[in-house]
C-alpha cells in the first residue's frame, strides 16, 4: 500500500454488501433524475408529433389576409416558414330539392364545393388526411372531401376530367357569403367562370353527413408566390423564435395593417404547440410548468442528499475505531477525509453511469409497454434521449454524493486517536438522563415495549438520524402521489367517450329523430345500442341574489340583462343546457351527487331539475383558469328556463313579460358536480332532468342526437359503410365518429398515468432502500446491547419483541412527522398548481395513510435480516467485541 487512501477501495471490498447498498441507492436517485427528464422530453416531442398530425406545424394564423399583403407577412424576417392558403371560389354542385327543403327547413338552395389553393408549404405544415389517390401537384388537378361525392356523378373516379362552374355566394341581404362554414337559407348565386379539373384524390372526412351542402375541395395556386389583390388568403406562419408569438402575430396585423378590425379576433394561434415547446401564450401556465419541475427536482435533489449522508455517516460512525489506528499510524485529519471523499468518487463512479443507463432503459420498457398497447395512436411512439438530460443527471449525481459525503468526511477527520481507538467519542456524546416509565406503553407493549421506548429517546442524535431517515421516505411519496392527483384534476377531461359515433338531425328537436328510428337502429347487427342524447342549449332566469358576481369579473363576461319579472329581479343567462336523461343515466348521475336525492317520479311531480356545479372560466388579465359556479342556487330553489324562448318573444314584442307558467317554472332537487353523459360541458350552466320534463320544457318528444356503441367484433370499417348507406335516405342527419378522438384522449391519460405512476415506483424504491439501510445498520451497530441483555436474562423472543417494538415505535413517529410536512409541502405544490388552474384543496389522507402504513410495515420487515444475525451469534464473542 503506498498510500493511506487505498484503504478506500479495500474497505469497500470487505463491506460489499454496504457498498452495494451504497451504489444502489445511487442509482436509483440517479435513474430518477434520468427518467423523469427523459419521460418528460419523450411525452414532449410526441405530443408535438400528435399536434402537428392533427393540427399542424405552424404557430399563428393570418385569417383572411388580402392578396396584396400576404408577401409582407411571409417574408418577415421572424418566420422561416408560411404556408399560404388562397379561397378559389365556390364550385356549384348542384340545386337541393324542395322535399329536402320541407324536411330541414334549414336547407339553402345549393351544394358547392370549397376550393382551397395549397401552396408546396401549407401542404406541408398543414395537416391532409388521404383516403386514396394523391395530392394534386398543379392548378389544373384537385382533391375532392369523400362525402361529396354522393352528390358527384355516379362514375366519377380518380383520373377524371370535373367541369365546374365557379360562382359567388350572397345571403338574403344580398352580402358576398366566404365563410365555407355558414350558408343562408334563402341565399343566392353569381356565376364566375367556369374551370376544368382533373380529379387527383379523395380526403377523408372528420364528418359524415347524409345531406352536406359545402364539401372541401384542395387543388393548388395558378402561380406560385403571386396573389391577386381581390381574393383573401390564410396564412400558417412558422416562426424562428417562439418567445413572443402574441406580441409578434399582433404587431405584424397593425404594422402591415392587414385588417380593417382589431386583430385579435382574425389572429389564431396553435397555442398547445407553443405550450409543449415552454412558450405558450398563458405565462402563468409556463412558469407553473417550471415551478413545478423545479420543486420536484430540488426535493428530489435533497431527499437523496440525505439518504446518502445517511449511509456515510453511519458508514464513518461504524468504523471510528479503525480509523483511530489509521490515525495513530500517522495519517493526517486531511488524508482520511481525502479517505471517505475518495470512496464516495468510487461509489459514483460506478453508480451514476449505472443509473443514467438504468433510468433509459426503465424509460425504454414504458414506452415500448406503451407503444405495445392496443391504441393504434401509440403505435409509432418512440422514446427521445436528449444529451441535456444525462448530462444534467450526470451533475445532479455528482453533486448530490459530493454533498453527502462532505460531513461524514470532516467528521471522520476530526476523530482523536485515542478516544477512536478506546470508542469513547460516540460515547461521549450521548447524554443518558434518567428516562420516565410510559403506563400507557408498558400497558400497550409490555415491559419489551417500555425498554423499545426509553432505548429509542435515551440517543437524541441517533433517534433523530432515524426518524429522519424514514420521514424523508415518507414526504417524498405524499409529495409526488399529491403531484400525481394535482395533476389528474388540474386537467379534467370535457368529454365522456362512451360511445363511438353520433347521428345529429338538421333543424332542432321537433324536426329531429323519433323512438322509431332509434329501434330500427338498434335492429341492426353491428349496432350494440343506439340512444338518444336528449340536449337543449336553453336561456336560464335566475333570480339576481342567486347570481355569483364573482364569476362575472372572474371570467370578465358582459353581465347579461337584469329584467323585472313581475316584481323580482332575474338575471337572463343565455348560456345554459338542459338534458333529458332515462333511468339508466339518473341512476349514473347519483354516482356524482353533491346534495338532494334523485327520485324519477318526485322529478316528475314538481317539474324538477339537477343543477350541475362545474364551471370552469379563463380569466385573460390574470392567465389563469378558474373553477367557480355562475351561482349560489341551493336545492329548494327555482329557476325559469325558456327552452322554446317564448317568454322572450312575447317580451320583444309587447314589451312587458308574460305571466310565467308552471311549465317554464323548474324546482331544483339535486345539485351534482359534473354532466356525467354527454361528449362537451362547454357550457356555464347545465341542468339535468327525466325524459318526461325534458319533453314537456322543449315541447316535443323528438330529440336531435343519436349516440351509437357498435359491437365489439364488428368489422368498424363495414360498420361505417353499412350506417352511411342506412342514414343516407334521410336528409339533414350529420355523423361524426368518435373513435379516434378517444383513442387520442386515452393515450393521454394512460402516458400521463404510467409516467406519473413510474415516478411513484420509483420514490418507493428509494423510500423501501432507504428505510433498509437506516434499520438495518441501526440494530447491526447494537449488537453488544442486545447480546447483554441477552446476558442479564432477557430471553430470546422478549429480544425480538423489543426490535419489533422499537421498530414500530419509530414508524409511528416517522408517519405522524412525514404525513405533517408531507401536508405542508404538498400544500405548496398545490399553491403552484393554482396559478394556471383553480380546484380545491384536500388534504392528502390517502397519500399520508399508505405512506405512514407502508412504512411501519417496511420498517418492521427491514428488522428481520439483522435479527436473524443477532440471534445467531455469540453472547460472550459479541460482548467482547468493538463495536
């Protein structure tokens, strides 16, 4: 040996059982650093990949911008890339027939196809779903939407010439229609030209309709980068720096006076890709984001710096005789702490490239898990390793051991050889006082009990080395199983997908389906079952004192008229919903009561209704999303709903309002905390009521929505032909499919529960290793007390008893401090939450529960391994031996 730190790595040779214990925890915090960084960049980059699928791969959205603007927007010097998209025209289908007319009322005179130009960058940022052919590559070729062509000739296929006559579109008023998403009733046509086209592809579409009257049409511009003064164009712009968006898409609108309005409103921006990319328009939002990120990591950080303190100190307090000799022999203060420095270098260098390489490969198994899964939208999912995060780990590791080691270093260099040597210091600093006798104790646990209890408090050092140990295990997993819940309801889903398509009908409820219908649909094979989704967007009268105005300057809304209504005040709210459910759906909503009863029949008696409190609003000036109710209304209360706005037409016309009747009259008997049937909660307000008042408020028994669930053997595709062909001989019934908008939606919350619930695992781990070293080493280190315990007669199980004792002693301890600052830290992550979503704060019973019960029990298993060592060994060999 030429050098006294060599005794490092033979010491760590003959402990290899705390050295592996050692570097396993290392790699375990290390692995935690790693995976979490690489799950996060890896749920990262594929929510950017979904949202350019489906949305696109740009940041703002010039809408109609004139022709001779739309160079000087897309060759700011700020995008690097802007997809421009031109309005062609108007190609006429064909004339709708007068019996369409008189089944939807709401029928305009004509079909047309709106035709886009694409540019070569709006074909490639935006996205374009092909069902067969391909793109058009010139002016002359274009792409049809698929439910068009039901109303195409019959032979038309891919390869084609279509003659088109190009018009322009005017509402009754005689104002140019553009919008391909509105149509008037009784509007009129101005032929333009006409055009020939050859028919390159066919895209999918989101929506199917049986009698659609404006269908997408791409083809691409006559001339690349010209633009006609007279049309009006959308741009997609791509931007080199994301920091500004808002404040770059509204000074380029008023620099280049692109509109005649403020901006605000002709100005989208694809704000979940800026979000996912840290610079999303809500700011709050961005640095909630950071804040939390920064809170994990620092607890992380100096949960792990404790437990490896932890294992060093007890490392360097187990050997103070050893390093008295070494001490005696000639080694200075500096050279044993370069001793314990240079062994804790040792340790990390085995064990945080191991747990940089176990934290991707832990990563690697989840998103292959993931990928493997059923949804289709996993599929392709791949796993993102970013140099920033290992080399980031890299550091956190090293600094958190050099941290750890530091202490346990100094003091082993401040050891006197002689008290080493005799193993008089630790003794020196205990202070024995004279310990009180616990009647409750010894009555609980008996006398092995009360000597667990007074053994545990007689060493303050060492009970508080424990106890902290075990509470840090403790605060960890109350700390990120809260993060876990914070961030399940900061993100509440707005959509129930428990069925896979939906039929609408054209015209409202008394133009809409009848039962009849609905059984026919249920006689068909590949349908499970089909029922109506009874919905009407209704206007609410709530009396004044009932209305929370708080949430007016919450949400920052215009308050709605206040009319006197026969002597009170009533607030008219036009943004309420009532739904009719069935027995079956009133019996799913008593799963969300939060006050009343829900009783069909005493509903149907006085007229009843369910009031749903779940109101969410986005406050602009303070970038944050609040939950608060419209109102205070508390079961007992009425409301007036005009679900057929007659008390408002009889106003408007005589000025005064009606005598309100019984039926416009709804006594609330039940108030719960969310719509549990429906696909969209988007409104302030919602009611709940039986089929039998719902139809008696809307004065018909028609309903305007079918939901279908298909069976689950069905070839979907087949399925979809066969209903399209089924509906296609009623006019005005629109579908749309579901499925895969639940698919997206599941694999968002199932990523966000795997990573959530790994993280968890982890902590558990860590916790578990931790709660092992502390006990384990605590009774090893105590060998001689217990063997002359042994020797004044206590027996072999009383022996046992008191290590049980006190092992449950110090669980109880740790779980009533690590339950309270788990609480207290849980409540700040809470607080961070609450800048970007508001929701109520529950203590975490459950979190502090499994928390405090896992440890005791892990503390009470992590006693077994040395008490089988203890039992084996020599009672006179063990007495004379140093400890």
């Amino acid at each position: 040996m030429k050098h006294f730190s060599e005794i490092a790595y033979k010491y760590l040779k003959s402990q290899k059982k705390r050295s592996v214990l050692t570097i396993i925890g290392i790699i375990l915090s290390v692995a935690l650093f790693t995976s979490i960084g690489t799950l996060v960049n890896s749920y990262r980059e594929n929510e950017i990949k979904n949202i350019i699928e489906t949305q696109g791969n740009y940041h703002i959205k010039f809408k109609g911008v004139k022709g001779n603007k739309v160079s000087q927007v897309i060759s700011h010097t700020n995008f690097d890339k802007a997809g421009v998209v031109g309005i062609e025209g108007n190609g006429l289908i064909g004339r709708t027939t007068e019996e369409e007319k008189k089944k939807n009322p709401e029928t305009p005179n004509y079909r047309y196809l709106s035709i886009e130009s694409y540019d070569e960058d709006a074909l490639s940022t935006l996205p374009i779903v092909m069902k067969d052919g391909r793109m058009p590559k010139n002016k002359d070729e274009i792409a049809l939407e698929e439910n068009s062509f039901k109303y195409l000739p019959k032979d038309l296929k891919i390869g084609d010439k279509l003659e088109l006559d190009i018009v322009k579109r005017y509402d009754a008023g005689g104002k140019e229609l553009v919008d391909a998403n509105y149509w008037d009733t009784n509007e009129t046509i101005k032929p333009v030209e006409k055009r020939s086209y050859t028919l390159t592809g066919i895209l999918k579409s989101q929506f199917y309709f049986s009698d659609g009257y404006i269908f997408k049409a791409i083809t691409l511009p006559s001339q690349e980068k010209t633009y006609d003064a007279n049309k009006n164009y959308n741009i997609y712009a791509h931007m080199k720096k994301i920091d500004s968006a808002y404040e770059t898409g509204m000074k380029i609108a008023r620099d280049f006076k692109l509109y005649d309005e403020e901006p605000e409103r002709l100005i989208e921006y694809n704000n979940r890709l800026l979000t996912l990319k840290g610079k999303g328009l809500y700011a709050n939002v961005n640095d909630s984001l950071t804040l939390i990120v920064a809170f994990l990591v620092v607890l992380v950080v100096i949960s792990t710096i404790l437990v490896i303190y932890n294992i060093f100190q007890i490392s360097v307090m187990e050997r103070i005789t050893q390093i008295g000799i070494i001490r005696s022999i000639g080694a200075s203060p500096e050279q044993v702490r370069n001793m314990v420095l240079k062994e804790a270098i040792t340790l990390s260098l085995i064990g945080i490239p191991l747990g940089i390489i176990s934290g991707l490969l832990a990563s690697k198994v989840l998103v292959y898990i993931l990928s493997s899964t059923s949804f289709a939208s996993f599929k392709g999912m791949d796993m993102y390793i970013n140099a920033k995060v290992i080399i980031t780990s890299f550091i956190l590791g090293a600094v958190t051991i050099y941290f750890s080691a530091r202490k346990p270093a100094k003091l082993a260099g401040k050891i006197s050889p002689l008290e080493a040597v005799r193993n008089t210091g630790s003794i020196k600093k205990e202070r024995f006082k004279r310990m009180r006798s616990s009647f409750l104790i010894r009555k609980l646990f008996g006398v092995e009990g009360e000597l667990a209890y007074k053994n545990i408090r007689r060493n303050r050092r060492r009970f508080t080395v424990t106890v902290a140990s075990l509470v840090i295990s403790i605060v960890l997993f109350i700390v990120f199983n809260s993060f876990m819940n914070y961030t399940m309801r900061s993100n509440p889903s707005n959509v129930d997908y428990i069925f896979d398509l939906q039929l609408r009908k054209s015209g409202g409820e008394k133009n809409g389906f009848d039962d009849n219908y609905l059984k026919k649909l249920n006689s068909q094979e590949f349908i499970r079952k089909a029922y109506k989704q009874n919905i009407n967007y209704t206007p609410a009268f709530i009396q004044s004192n009932k209305f929370n105005m708080d949430y007016i300057e919450k949400s920052r809304r215009v308050l709605n008229t206040i009319y006197n209504i026969h002597g009170e005040k009533y607030v008219y709210f036009n943004q309420a919903s009532l739904y009719g459910y069935d027995k079956d759906f009133l019996e799913t909503t008593k799963n969300h009561l939060i006050e009343g009863e829900i009783n069909e029949d005493e509903i149907n008696k006085v007229n009843g209704i369910i009031l749903v409190q779940d109101s969410r609003v986005y406050n602009p000036s303070e970038e944050k999303i609040y939950k608060i109710n419209p109102t205070n209304l508390k079961v007992g209360d009425e409301v007036i709903l005009d679900a057929n706005q007659n008390i408002m037409k009889s106003y408007d016309e005589e000025k005064k309002f009606p005598e309100i009747t019984k039926s416009n009259k709804f006594k609330i008997v039940a108030i719960a905390d969310t719509v549990p049937v429906t696909i969209s909660r988007e409104d302030p307000i919602n009611f709940i009521t039986t089929e039998k008042v719902y139809a008696k408020a809307i004065e018909t028994e028609k309903f305007s929505q079918i939901n279908i669930i298909l069976n689950e053997n069905v070839d979907r595709n087949k399925a979809l032909d066969e209903l399209k062909s089924y509906i296609s001989n009623d006019k005005g019934i629109s579908m749309e499919d579901f499925y895969e908008r639940a698919k997206r939606d599941r694999q968002s919350k199932l990523i966000m529960s795997v990573f959530l619930y790994g993280f968890v695992t982890i902590i558990v781990l860590i916790g578990s290793l931790n709660i092992l070293n502390t006990i384990n080493t605590n009774l090893l280190l105590r060998r001689r007390e217990f063997a002359s315990l042994k020797a004044i007669g206590m027996s072999q199980q009383q022996v046992k008893r008191q290590v049980w004792m006190e092992g449950l002693i110090y669980g109880i301890i740790a779980a009533f401090w690590g339950s309270i600052i788990g609480s207290i830290l849980s409540y700040i992550m809470y607080k961070i939450f609450g800048m970007m979503s508001t929701f109520d704060y529950k203590i975490p019973w459950i979190g502090m529960l499994i928390g405090g019960v896992g440890t005791i029990i892990i503390t009470l298993l992590s006693s077994y391994p040395p008490l089988k060592k203890i039992n084996t060994s020599n009672i006179i060999e063990t007495i004379k031996m140093e400890e």
